[in-house]
C-alpha cells in the first residue's frame, strides 16, 4: 500500500493539479494513528480502513461516533472510481475484471462514476447485469 500511495497516487494527484499530500497513509502499525484520524471529522474528511475484520469494525463504530466517513473493507475489496477523463473500453474492462470472482480481496465492491459520464451508466448497468449484479 505504501508505495501505492507513494508511486502512484500521490504522482497522479500532482499531475492533475491536486497537491500530492491529499491523500495520506498511517505508516504505523499501532491504532493510536488510525484512532487518531478517526476521531477529526474537520481535518479528514474520508478514512479508508484496511486490516482484520474486528478491528476495522471497531475503528468504523469509532469514526460513526465521531462524524468521520470511512470506506472499511475488513475482508478485502476494491473501489473503482471513473473520472470524466476515463476511457470508455478500459473502465468496462477494469469492472469486468473487478467482478470476476467472488471472494477475493481485490473484488471490485464500490464502484463510483463521475457525473460527467454519468451517460455511461446505461451501459454499465447491463454489463453488470450480465455479471447477475445490481446497480
């Protein structure tokens, strides 16, 4: 993860104009910092939580009580967010490769669409229906 945040994120983000420290990254091993991030619903406005089933579930009670929004995937999973700028046939191809197979840490589970491609969502809605999902 961290040379994700690191390599690729961060370098993305710069590019587009966004500064690199938007997105950030515990880098300890210890809870103090994720408790931490949880509990600053003004300084961080999404947390990401990975790890164990119980102590994700924990950390996202903590963030409820406090008004941090998290995206917690205890088991695994995957988001896949489609920018206005995406292509067409590469985010087909990254969803239908995303759903493949139950079960996997990497499965896509959120997907978000920009609104500017919002006219997309046809199509994605019969791509997942030809996968047996729902939008």
């Amino acid at each position: 993860m961290t040379a994700l945040v690191d390599r690729v994120v961060r370098p993305a983000l710069v590019a587009s104009g966004v500064p690199g420290e938007a997105v950030g990254l515990v880098r300890a091993e210890e809870r103090e910092g994720a408790v931490a991030l949880c509990s600053a619903p003004d300084l961080v406005p999404l947390v990401i939580l990975r790890g164990s089933g119980p102590t994700t579930a924990e950390l996202a009670r903590h963030a409820a009580q406090h008004g941090v929004h998290v995206l917690a995937h205890a088991e695994g999973g995957g988001v896949l967010y489609v920018d206005r700028s995406a292509d067409r046939a590469k985010a087909t191809f990254l969803i239908d490769a995303g759903l493949d197979r139950l079960g996997v840490c990497n499965r896509l589970n959120l997907l978000l669409v920009h609104k500017a491609v919002a006219g997309w969502l046809p199509g994605i809605d019969e791509q997942l229906r030809q996968l047996g999902l729902t939008a």
